[in-house]
C-alpha cells in the first residue's frame, strides 16, 4: 500500500537533518494551517432548535392534540402534548453524542511533540507542529501527524484503530532519492500517522499532512459531517398520516357542508363533521410505530444488543448485507500462542522459555506479550540471574537475541523470522527443508511464525558479540488471533437467511483468506480484492462491484466507506461491524452500524446505532431475526389498521352524506378505539423464530405493503362497508329506528375486527386470542345488555340480526384468506446459498428471486 507525497511540502533533502526556522514554521502555518485534526462541531443550540421545529411529525402532534382538546378529550389531548418532550429531548441527546464523539476521537491523538527548530529540540503542543517540521517520537508516544519516518531503528507501531492491521506494523526510514514525478508514491511502512501510536524505538518524523489533511482528520471530517437521511418506514408512515390528514380534512369539510345543506343545521353539522375527524385521526400510527420501536430494543437488549435509536430497530431487519470487520468481531483481536512445533527431544516448555527470554513484553509489542502470557501459564519462570547483552529486532537483521546468565550458566537465546534463525543453526539440509515446509503451511493458513534457538556459551570466552553460528534449532512458536466461538454458526446461518457477508481488513490478504476459510465464508477459494483494488474497479465501473465478493484486505479508511456506499448504491441494506476509529465513517454512512462494546473505541460506540454487549457474531444474527419479525408485526399491525380505519371513516362520513341520521355518537368512537388500539398494540406480537432468520424482502426501494396486501385490504374495506350500509339501511326499516341500526352496523364492525385480528395473528398468542375473545364479549355485552345499549343509543338485537353481523364481518374476512393459506402465498422459505456462491450485481442484469413474507 502507498500513499502520494507532494515534493513541494519537502523543505529540505530527505536526509537533512535541519529544523525548520520560526519564519519557516509562521509561513507554513500560514499556508497550510494549525495542525487542528478534528474539527468541532458547527451545530448552535439555535440551529438545533430550528431542525426540531421543522419536523413534520412535531407538528402533527402539535395539531392533533389542539384538536382533542377543542373537542373535549383532554386525556388524549395533553398526551399527545406531552409526547413532543422526548422527540425534543432526542435532538438534544444526539448534539450532546456528536460532542463526545469528537471528545472520544480526540483520545487517540497527542498532545505535545517534540519538534527540531533553530538547531535545538522544542516541546510544543501538537496542534503547533507544521508542514516539514522535523518531530521526534519516543517509544508509546502518538504521531502528531503524517509524515515520513526518516530516521530510527526497530521501529514498530500500533495502527489497529485506525487501519484495522491487527498486528505490530514495522516501519523503516526513507533513505535515498525519491521516486520520480510530482506526487510521487510512498510504500506505507516509511509512514507514520497521526492517531497511531510507535511501538518500539525512536523515530524521526518530517512532518507532511497536518490537520484535516491527515487520515485521522480525513476520519473525522467525515464522520462529523455526514447527515443521515429518513429511513424508508419513517417516510412512509408520514406519507401514510399526511394522506389520511388530508382525506380527513376534506371529508370533514364535505360533511359539514352537505349536512347543513340538508336541513339539519348547524348544530347537527359541527358534530357530525367532530365525530368524523375524531374517527378519521390516524394518531394509531405514529403511536404503533413508537410502540413497536421500543418492543424492538427491549428484545435486542435481551439478545445483548444496545439500540441507540430507536429506527435502527427497523433497518436491522431490512438488512441484506453485513461488511464485517475482522479483527475484534470474526476473531479476538488479541494474538495469542497457537501452538509450539519444537524439536524432536525439546519440550514445549523449553522452547517457550527460550522465546520468552528473547522477549520484551514491557515494550507493549503484542508478540511478545503472546509469548510471555504462554510462557507465564507453562508455570513460574525464574527470573535471569542478569541479562549480559541485548540485540533487539531490526528489519535488516530480523531477529532478536539475549545473552542472560542462568543458574546453569550462560545462554544466548533467539527469535525471529525463520528464514534467519535456520540459516544460522545447526541442521541438515533434509531438516532445513522440512522446517520450512512446515513454516510455509502456517503461514498459509494466516498465522504468524517464529523460530527459535539456543546456544550455551562459554563465560569466560564470550566477547560481547551475538552468536550467529552454530545454534541450535529448538522448533517453532505459531501465533494466531483466535477466531471468535460460534462465528462460524453464525455466517452459516446468514448465509442461508441470503445475506451477503463481506470480511473488510486492514489485514495481509493471506491471513484474511485463512480466517475466511475457517469460518465457511467464501468456501474453499474465498474471493478477495486488495483496497487498491477495489477503489480502482468503483472508479472505472461507475460504483458498480464485482459479482462475487467476500473478502478486502488492506483497506483504508475511504476505502471502507466508498464500499459501503457503493453496496447502497446497488439496492444493499448494509450493516457495517467495527471497533476502531478506522471504522468510524462506515459506521456513520451504513443503514445500521454496529459497534463492539467490550473493546471498541469510544469513537465507534458513539456513531454506532446498536452496540453489542458481548462482542459477538452471533448477537448481530439474532438481532437481525428480531428486527425482520419486528418488521412483520409492524406489517401486520398497520394492515389491520387500514382493513378497521378505512370502513371506519367511509361509513362515517357516507351514511350522513346519504342524509340518513348519524351512524356513530363520539361515545361509539370511544367504544372502536378501545378495542383498536389494544388489538393493534398487543395482538401482533410473534416472536423471532430461534431456528432461523425470516427471509427478507430485496426491493430496491422497500415497500411496506405488496400489491396483494392492498388489494386485500381494499376488498376487504368494501366489502366491510356494503355489509355495514346494507344492514345499516335493513335495520333502519320504515319505523327509522336509529338505534337498532347503529347496533346492526356496530356489531358488523366489531365481528369484523375479531376476524381480522384471528386471521393475521393466526390467534398464536395468548394476547391475540384474549383480545379476540374481548372484542366479541364487548359487543355482546353492551348491545344486549339493555341499560347499556341505552346509554351507547343502541338497541338490543334479533337472533337474525346476529346471524346477518357475523356473516357479514365472515364475508369481509375472506379476501384475507389467499394472502394467508393458499401455497403460493405463503412465506417462502430462503434459498440455501452455499459458502462461495457467486453473488450477482443488480446492475449486471442478474435479478434476485424475491422473497416475501406473503
């Protein structure tokens, strides 16, 4: 990997040792800036006010509870009032969770830096540091900005949170010429990078790219900048409450109109245009989308996942592609000893202790913390008696040794690259060659391997000097960051659910595809693209990817992030996995990120949506389930709102129309609304099937209903209301009893919602059959319990009057039934996508089957 480095920010020779001086370092300031990498947040409390006010859903509330309380309905009135205080109180929440983001991002910078300037060292804050300065970095200190290492030995530094590399990244100086051209190209391991951190050694860094033309400044600006757009189910419930505001509206308008037109007067026009808009408010909507949001992070919370809006609820199961990150959620993100493969007659014990003598855990290099947590847990170690002489690992050398004095005398021990280590001990060329056959089959497999060796020297014949002949070869320390338990279920499991998983890496494509095998995701022959790669093909092709992808490797940051939005581009819900800073703009940008909450950075758990608790593969499976048969009940709810709501508001504005006395008081309003709301709210409440996951829908735009779930919804709305108007106008008779009719055309209703609420539960629950059961009684009871029908305006009813009610709310119930029972209706189970299975591009032509829920 190599980035650009313009010739023109190079004050001096690269080998030049001179610091910069104070009119150099104010003119390059002047220039390119304060070396200011995050950029604080532009929001004002004001603006922030103003975005709240201009929330088309605020004023809804605002409006409708002005209307509950003109018509004398406090109760509902001032709830909904009351309901405004949390939408506000979520702005707020989310100014004051952009302002920690920016403070958890700021946590992996430095603060000061040591910079060369007039011939001597100057301490400076690190916001001080420009373009060319000369800033030397001791060993656990951060980079204070980009730049080039030009001097320094033994260097290793940490980059997980900012590239993904899960392992120490070496870096050597830039000596020589320059490539030609410009802009010319730099490998990456002549970089040091602002919000990395040096390992081992002392390095020389000539300043680059300060500020927001760092990467980590890239990072952030992104991150900060970046605006969520509504989410489709947000759009389409307001589109949903607008229509029916409007059609309300009208209609009330209409009735009034026509009412007083009719004779009846003003009095008699005011209620019946209030009865109507009381009847035609859609306030079941909003109120069954919050209700079913916050079902949905309670039951991901029991599944160890940690919502932090409420609407990620809904893309969790829309999801149908998950970018994964390697290190921390597919394995431990913690290197640790694999295996020992020592010699014939040396045991494991031995070549433990020999590793962890050449050791330096105290530096922070993981590889030795690996090799000294092994050593510690083969039992207690005695400490060297005193250690003579020190060679530490250097990319030329590629090896690291220790002269200690023991109890038994004094050895040199070594470790290192095992091209190095068998070429200086003593073996057969037939032992040489197995060895490294050996070596070749670990390291294809992705695992990191040390040799090592031993040699007894003669106290009083030893110079100094490090052995370099004549050791003896003691085997081989395989180390491996363990993939994660269960992760493996879990990508066979989505695989078979049709979601498309990509493992994206800051990691060698060898150990990517040796962790994907592993874990079944690409079978055999995983495919895999290099960052490069893939941005070159996004750029040739338009943002088209390729068919069959399962694996990127060395990615940055943009990378990632050009990816994700490419994978929307195309159709994809994405869910994006990470713990890193690196990851922090595919968090932002994805439908649903997803942060790991027992080692993620406090950056990547601030923009996450949903932070899991237990760092599991398997957390992310389960909550996909849960939000897919959330989206299913939601469905299914709103369906039996529209197949109750729209005979509702027709019957209530057609009868008077007709000029027929009212068909509902408000009471009987209140009496619907009792038995709506508890039967939308409670009666659709399956749960996720532990088994698998539901098969998702794979629109490219989604729809919240099929064709054939409005055409059920339609018929069955018409039928509903011929049944009530007939028996409406049957029941009336020539004696124009009122009150017998509005029980006929209640009873009908009221059969009718039982019936909806059996067939779209499939009466699974005990809520579901309870309710049913309710609605029924509730009928029966206040129609035929004289006094009570009294008190309601109605009048008990006939034996045939029943019979006519629950025929005609049994015959508005059969359009439902081809959505529910028919074969060719019924959900269809997900296809078995095999591991390596080429995933087709939706703009190569290659359609996807559709998968419903029926």
């Amino acid at each position: 990997m190599r980035l650009p480095l313009p010739r023109s920010r190079l004050p001096e020779p690269l080998d030049s040792t001179r610091g910069l001086s104070e009119a150099e370092v104010a003119a390059r300031r002047q220039r390119y800036g304060r070396n200011n990498i995050l950029e604080a947040p532009s929001y004002t409390w004001a603006e922030l006010c103003r975005n709240t006010v201009s929330d088309p859903m605020l004023w809804f509330l605002v409006c409708t509870s002005v209307l509950y309380l003109v018509l004398g309905q406090p109760v509902e009135g001032w709830t909904l009032l009351a309901a405004i205080v949390p939408l506000a109180g979520m702005d707020a929440w989310l100014h004051h969770r952009t302002r920690a983001s920016m403070e958890g991002l700021s946590h992996q910078l430095a603060e000061h830096a040591v910079v060369l300037r007039e011939g001597t060292l100057q301490r400076v804050e690190a916001t001080d540091v420009v373009v060319g300065d000369l800033v030397e970095v001791a060993a656990g200190e951060p980079f204070p900005a980009d730049g080039l290492v030009v001097a320094g030995e033994g260097l290793q530094t940490e980059e997980s949170s900012l590239t993904g590399e899960s392992q120490p990244v070496r870096k050597r100086p830039l000596r020589g010429e320059l490539p030609p051209g410009n802009d010319p190209l730099v490998e990456w391991t002549h970089w040091g990078l602002a919000g990395t951190r040096l390992l081992t050694g002392r390095a020389v860094l000539r300043a680059v790219f300060t500020g927001e033309e760092t990467l980590y400044g890239r990072i952030t600006r992104t991150a900060t900048r970046h605006q969520r757009a509504r989410t489709p189910l947000q759009a389409a419930v307001q589109g949903l409450v607008a229509i029916l505001l409007a059609a309300a509206a009208s209609f009330c308008g209409v009735l009034a109109f026509v009412r007083w037109r009719q004779g009846y007067g003003w009095l008699d026009a005011m209620v019946s245009a209030a009865t109507l808009a009381v009847a035609a408010l859609p306030e079941e909507f909003p109120v069954a989308l919050t209700f079913f949001l916050g079902s949905g992070v309670y039951r991901l919370a029991r599944r160890r996942a940690l919502v932090k809006r409420a609407v990620s609820v809904e893309n969790i199961g829309r999801v149908t592609c998950i970018c994964m990150d390697k290190t921390g959620t597919l394995t431990e993100g913690q290197l640790r000893v694999a295996s020992c493969l020592p010699m014939a007659q040396v045991s494991p014990a031995r070549l433990l202790h020999a590793a962890s003598r050449a050791s330096r855990p105290e530096n922070g290099d993981p590889l030795d913390g690996a090799i000294a947590a092994a050593a510690s847990a083969q039992g207690p170690t005695a400490p060297p008696s005193e250690v003579l002489a020190l060679f530490p690992f250097t990319e030329e050398r590629r090896r690291e040794t220790a002269v200690v004095r023991e109890d038994d005398g004094l050895w040199a021990f070594t470790k290192g690259s095992p091209e190095v280590v068998l070429a200086a001990c003593t073996l057969s060329p037939e032992e040489r060659a197995e060895w490294r056959h050996e070596v070749e089959a670990q390291a294809a497999q992705g695992r990191k391997v040390i040799a090592c060796a031993e040699q007894r020297l003669d106290a009083h014949g030893w110079l100094g000097g490090e052995p370099l002949r004549g050791l003896r070869f003691l085997g081989l320390v395989v180390c491996a960051d363990p993939v994660r338990p269960g992760v493996a279920e879990s990508i066979a499991a989505c695989h078979r659910a049709g979601i498309h998983l990509v493992m994206v890496t800051g990691d060698h494509p060898e150990t990517a595809r040796a962790v994907a095998r592993e874990i079944g995701l690409g079978g055999e022959a995983p495919s895999l693209l290099l960052g490069e790669e893939l941005e070159a093909r996004l750029s040739q092709t338009g943002g088209v990817l390729p068919r069959n992808l399962d694996i990127i490797a060395r990615t940055l940051p943009a990378q990632k992030l050009e990816l994700v939005r490419a994978l929307q581009a195309s159709g994809e819900v994405v869910a994006v996995t990470g713990d890193g800073v690196n990851d922090v703009p595919a968090l932002q940008a994805a439908d649903v990120g997803i942060a790991m909450g027992e080692r993620g950075t406090r950056s990547a758990r601030e923009v996450a949506s949903i932070v899991l608790l237990d760092d599991n593969l398997h957390s992310i499976v389960g909550a996909i389930a849960e939000g897919r048969q959330l989206f299913h009940n939601l469905r299914t709810s709103f369906q039996y709102l529209l197949l109750i709501h729209i005979p509702l508001v027709v019957t209530a504005a057609l009868i008077p129309l007709a000029g027929y006395p009212l068909l509902y008081m408000p009471i009987h309003v209140i009496w619907l609304e009792l038995i709506i709301h508890p039967t939308a709210l409670l009666a659709f409440q399956d749960a996720a099937s532990p088994e698998a996951l539901r098969p998702s829908e794979r629109p490219v735009q989604v729809r919240f209903f099929s064709r054939g779930d409005w055409a059920a919804v339609c018929v069955s709305s018409v039928v509903l209301v011929g049944v009530m108007v007939l028996g409406y106008e049957w029941s009336l008779g020539g004696h124009r009893n009122v009150e017998h009719a509005r029980a006929m055309a209640m009873v009908a209703l009221t059969v009718a919602s039982a019936g909806f609420c059996a067939l779209l539960s499939g009466l699974r629950t005990r809520l579901a059959k309870l309710i049913c059961a309710a609605t029924l009684a509730s009928a029966l009871v206040l129609v035929q319990v004289p006094a009570l029908a009294r008190l309601l305006h109605l009048s008990p009813l006939h034996v045939m009057d029943w019979g006519w009610a629950i025929a005609g709310g049994a015959m508005a119930c059969l359009p439902l039934l081809p959505r529910l029972f028919l074969p060719w209706q019924r959900p269809r189970p997900t296809p078995q996508v095999p591991p390596g299975t080429p995933r087709p591009s939706r703009r190569s032509g290659f359609k996807w089957p559709r998968q419903t829920h029926g």
